[in-house]
C-alpha cells in the first residue's frame, strides 16, 4: 500500500474555518486519512468527533483539534492494521478573502510514510555508523586480549551500541582444535538487568566513554557469567554443531526457539548453558585464521533479532576479528622477543661469565709468575737484613731502620701469598672434610689474634657433623680470610658468630661480626680481586674466599650494616659421603 | 756425638740466595756448601758427602725434581730438603721423596728450624 500512495494524487479537504464544517473533501484524502465514508462532508469538526461518525481505524477529528488546522504545517502518524506505521503529513492553507479574512482553510494531505521510513533508516545507518567507528577505534587503541574481547562484549551490548541483552565469546584454541568459551557479558536475571541498565543511564556515557573504560585489574572473565560459559569446550571434530558449523562455514546463524532458519536444530545443552532458546551466532574469523564464534541474545526484553541486525553483527564481528587476531599475534610477538631477550640475557651472562673467568686464569697466572719473581729477591732482602740485624746491637743508630726493612719485607712476602693463593684457589682437590674440624683448625690458627683483640667467638654448630667435599686446605684459607677479616673490623673488640646449619642438601655456613661494617657503595666490589679499603692487604682476602667457593660449587653472600657489622653466608654443597 | 760440624749442600741458582744462606748456616753452625745448579748438585753430593741438601726447585738446566731423583738414586738415605718459591710442587709426588718442603722465606729461621727437625728425625744430634 504504502508503494501505490506514493504515486498518488494529493489528499485534499476544505474546511469552514469559522465553524470547522467540512466544504469538500476528494477519495485520496479519505484513503489517507482511513475514513471509510464521504459522509463527513456538511458536518462540524467537532461533530464529527463527538459522534465519531467516521468509524475509521484512525479518528483524526477527536485526534486533531480543529483550531490545530490553522498552524500551517502538521504532521501526524498513526497505527494502521492494514500498514504497521503510517505516516501522513498534512499542511493547511489559509484562503484569505480580499479584506484578509480566512475565507476557508485547505487541508492537503500526503503519505509520508515512506519517507519518514527512510530518514529513520538514514538515521539508524548513521548512528550503527558511528558506533562501529568508535568500535573500531577503540580497537585500534589495544593490543591486549582481554581488552579486546571487553570492547566486543561492551560493543554489542551497551545501549549506545548494538543493544544486545546479553554476548558471549569463545575462541578457537588452534593448539587444542577447540573452540573455548572465553568471556561474557550481560546480566543474569532481568532483576539485574535492570539494577545495570539504570545505573548505565543515569552516567550520560557515550559508547565511547565505555569502550575505554576497560579495567585491566578486572578483566570479564572473572565475572559469573563468564565463568559460565567458560564451561563450554567444543572440539571442532563436532561438525553436527552449530557453532562448530558457524566457525568452519563462515555463516551466522539466526536461532530462534532452538531452530535455525534452515530448520537446522542448535545444540542443545547450548540452550542450557545460555539458559535460551533464541539467539543469533556470528563466526569470526580473518583471512588468515578461523577465530571464534560471537553468540548474543535478548533473554531479557524478548526482542527478537532481525536479519539486518545479523549482518550489522557481521561487520561488528570482522572488526573485533581483526582485533582479536592483532592481540594474539602481538602476544605471540611478546613472547617471542621476552623467549629471545631471556636466551641474549643468558648468553651474555655466560659471556661475561666466561670472560671473567678467562680475565681471572689470566690476571692469575701473570700475578703468579710475577709473585714467584718476586719472591727469590725479598728472601734475599730480608734475609740479609735479619742477618745485619743480628749483628748490631739493641742501641745501634741503623737498627731500628733495618726492623722496618725486616717488617716491610715481611709485609711484600704476605702480598706474593696471597696472589698466590688467589692464582691456585682454581683449582681445588676435593674430598670428604668434616667442617666442623676445618673450623676448629682455623679457629685455633687465630687464637692469638682473637685474644689479642678481645673478640668473644660464639660457635653455634649444628649437631651432626656435616661432611662436604671440599679442598680442607683451601677451606681452612676461606674461613682464615674471613675471620681476620671480621677481626680487623673489631679494633675494639666484639662478637664473631660462627655458625652452621643443614639447610636441604647444602650446607650454610655464616660468620657474623660485630664489626665496623661495609659501607652499601663497597659491597658488590669486595669480592673482586685488589679491591681494598686498607692500609696493608693486596685486596686478595675475600676474592680468594669467593674464588675457594666457586671451585666448591658453592655460593657466598654478604650483608652488612655499617657501624653494626658484616654478616657472610656461604653455601656448599652437602658431600654425597654426608655422615 | 759427632766431633765435625754437619756439612749443608745448598742448591740455588740465584747466586745472592747462595749467599745469603751460605753466611746464616755458618752462623749456626754448619759447614756449607754450595752448588748452582742440579747436575753440579749431584756431583757434589758423591765428591763432597754433605749430610743434608737443601735444594731449590727452578733452576735452569737440571731442575731440583730431577736432581733429587738422581741425588737419591746415588745416596738413598741422604735427607733432602725442597726449598722453593713455589707452593705448587708440594702436589708433585716426586716432591713426597724429599724429606722436607719449605716455602722460600726471608725468615731464614724457618728454614733453620726445618734442618734441625729433619736432622733429628735421621739421626743425627740436636743441633
């Protein structure tokens, strides 16, 4: 009907306009306005609407009140049976008699509906327009996964978007060959959708404004809903089902009450997991690859989905395809380059590991060759000079100048030592050694010194005795080194803990002082070779110490607090002779 | 119990070491003797008859090692005293055959109280 108006002559009605009675009115005119008889003509406009003469579907005359007809131009709509929405527009023409009085009005009358149609479709295209556009740019703003799927789930169900009740996502897992439930959104029950639809109405949001306002410490997955339909996993081998159908022919599927159009049956524990009968499916997928599938529905309005809805969500689905593949490549990419940066950071661990050792074996062996050149000539010096020595007197003027020649020397003869024990601590022969004892041993090597400087030693040894495989000699020189070291840190007295404990398969060993401490900028140099702070010392103690338990495949570490002291931790491994 | 003093051959290469052990060991008490290198070093040992060696180990030529294998094949029961610069000969089994291994030092006394302690031990008097 609305096609043949549209070819129709104009409707037209003359009206009195001193007492609204009808003058004249043509067939179009009672067609438009769906009056069945003529035989309004004669009668007052209030008449006609007080007797409802005319028994139309539509009584323009209790409708439209009469002094409306002077306004100009109006426009009217109504319900018709025949014709869902009918739209007619109706613009009156004042005739004015030569003294300027409204002799009688005209009422031209024209079926709009067609075009009030197409404007509402041109306003419909426009706003589905705009939304996709915000779609596709909030899509564009991410790369991460969850942030994506949010975007598809908001997208198609907020009120500024597509307005769906209810979206679920599952993804094709291509490892799995499963199509997995992923994420959801959506309310529950129509109590909470209403609870959520008012609470989105009362913030004056745009579809974009909610499309950014992805919470990464609260991704959808962790809603119930999700959790739902992340229950469902669907093995692509499922060719009988419809989603398996929809991801691998591309198609959408429009089901309503548990049919699809082609009278194929949809799954049916789907309907128990979405808890409806009626939804639509939409594959997404890229050129590339098979993606997943997008499902939505109106569980709680009831409105049904229409076709051109369906390709409005196919287009919707192409762009969040795309998305969804841009994030997971770009995650594959992440992963790639963190695999590769984790192997670079390795080798150039190994690399400096490597380099350092060979810097080490080098520095060693020339240190060495150097000490053992050395050595010949200081015995020589101070040799002679104990033998000068011997022969001058208490009071004699030079003895006291050839002391300091004796001492220093001395000093240079500890040096070469320590070099020297630095350059062979490499290389460890290791056997079953009670440690306990090593410690005793080295304890009673230092007796003196420890008395000297007033130091208390507080041994809390663990009680069985732990065997390690270790060099005893090389050892012993570590927990020398280490004591005298905490011992030169107490110039006036204090505590040394020694202490031993079996921790699993290892053994830890800790000597802690009450000492002057390391200050922090010194701490991660102290184990590296000629680094010192003191007067005397080659800087070779605790780099020999460090160099002693790497060869015991051992660890050192060190914490310290300055002006309260330094505690070393050592870890060796527990010999497989263990007691 | 013995009317002559002990007879020391000291080996060194280094002519101021020589020098230097020469004068402290008479000091003590011994009669020295000395030698350069190994070969002359076990040539010594037959023509002179010392009672202990002390015999460094680097030396050009024969080193100490290889003297002190052919010192011992000549005279078994001779001590040998392994006085060296370096530690690392200590791990070196023909060094076990040595009676002593002393760390080269300007305390000469070490050294001293080394040769008094070997010579107890092979029967000699107490110095």
């Amino acid at each position: 009907m609305p096609e043949s108006s549209a070819e129709m002559r104009d409707g037209m009605m003359v009206v009195n306009p001193s007492d609204f009675r009808i003058i004249s009115v043509n067939p179009e005119m009672l067609q438009l306005l769906r009056i069945p008889s003529d035989k309004i003509v004669g009668r007052t406009w209030y008449e006609l609407a007080k007797y409802q003469l005319a028994l139309g579907e539509f009584d323009i005359f209790s409708f439209l009140p009469p002094d409306r007809l002077l306004e100009g131009e109006l426009n009217i709509s109504f319900q018709s049976e025949t014709d869902s929405d009918v739209q007619v527009e109706l613009v009156s023409y004042p005739m004015l008699d030569p003294q300027q009085r409204v002799r009688e009005i005209v009422l031209l009358g024209r079926d709009v509906t067609q075009k009030k149609r197409f404007e509402a479709d041109l306003s419909r295209r426009v706003n589905e327009l705009a939304t996709l556009n915000e779609f596709s740019k909030a899509l564009q703003r991410t790369t991460d996964l969850n942030e994506v799927l949010y975007i598809t789930l908001v997208g198609v169900t907020a009120q500024q978007g597509l307005q769906f009740n209810r979206a679920f996502l599952l993804l094709f897992s291509p490892q799995t060959q499963k199509l997995e439930g992923r994420a959801a959104i959506g309310p529950c029950d129509s109590h909470e959708a209403g609870r959520i639809w008012a609470d989105l109405s009362e913030k004056a949001w745009t579809l974009g404004d909610i499309l950014g306002a992805y919470d990464p410490a609260r991704p959808l997955v962790d809603t119930a809903i999700s959790a739902q339909i992340r229950a469902v996993e669907l093995s692509l081998q499922n060719i009988n089902s419809l989603l398996v159908r929809a991801l691998t022919e591309k198609k959408s599927f429009n089901v309503i009450r548990g049919m699809a159009e082609e009278g194929l049956i949809s799954d049916p524990d789907l309907a128990d997991i979405l808890g409806s009968d009626t939804f639509a499916v939409i594959p997404l997928y890229t050129q590339k690859r098979e993606i997943g599938v997008l499902i939505v529905d109106n569980l709680i309005n009831r409105r049904s989905i229409t076709s051109t809805q369906v390709k409005l969500l196919e287009i919707f689905a192409s762009h969040a395809s795309s998305g969804i593949e841009t994030s997971q490549l770009y995650r594959d990419l992440q992963e790639k380059i963190r695999a590769l940066e984790r192997s670079r950071e390795k080798l150039q661990e190994n690399q400096q590991k490597l380099l350092r050792a060979e810097r080490l074996s080098t520095v060693g062996k020339m240190a060495a060759t150097v000490a053992h050149e050395i050595r010949n000539p200081l015995v020589a010096i101070g040799g002679f000079a104990r033998l000068l020595a011997k022969e001058m007197s208490g009071s004699h003027p030079m003895r006291e100048d050839i002391e300091i020649v004796i001492a220093e020397v001395m000093r240079l003869e500890k040096i070469v030592e320590n070099i020297l024990q630095y350059s062979t601590a490499q290389e460890a022969s290791l056997q079953p050694t009670d440690l306990h004892l090593v410690l005793a041993r080295t304890l009673e090597a230092l007796r003196l010194e420890i008395e000297e400087r007033k130091v208390n030693v507080v041994r809390e040894f663990c009680s069985d005795v732990p065997v390690i495989s270790a060099d005893s000699g090389q050892l012993t020189q570590v927990f020398y080194n280490l004591l005298m070291n905490s011992l030169q840190a107490m110039e006036r007295g204090g505590t040394i803990d020694l202490v031993t404990q079996k921790t699993g398969e290892n053994i830890l060993i800790k000597v802690r002082d009450t000492g002057c401490g390391i200050p922090v900028e010194h701490l991660n140099k102290i184990f590296t070779p000629f680094f010192s702070t003191k007067q005397s010392g080659a800087g070779l103690g605790l780099a020999v110490v460090a160099q002693i338990v790497d060869a015991h495949r051992g660890s050192i570490e060190v914490s310290s607090e300055e002006g309260r002291g330094t505690e070393f931790s050592i870890l060796l491994p527990a010999s497989d002779y263990g007691a | 119990m013995r009317d002559r003093p002990i007879k020391l051959l000291i080996v060194d290469d280094e002519k101021n070491i020589r020098r230097l052990y020469e004068k402290a060991f008479k000091q003590y008490g011994y009669e020295v003797l000395l030698a350069e290198n190994g070969a002359s070093a076990v040539e010594k040992v037959e023509s002179e008859g010392p009672d202990l060696v002390i015999l460094d180990i680097r030396m050009p030529g024969m080193d100490g090692i290889e003297a002190l294998g052919k010192i011992l094949g000549k005279k078994r029961d001779i001590p040998v005293i392994l006085n060296t610069a370096y530690t690392s000969y200590q791990n070196n089994f023909m060094s076990w055959a040595a009676d002593a291994y002393v760390v080269k030092s300007s305390d000469i006394e070490v050294l001293k109280s080394k040769v008094e302690e070997v010579l107890v031990k092979k029967g000699f008097a107490s110095a």
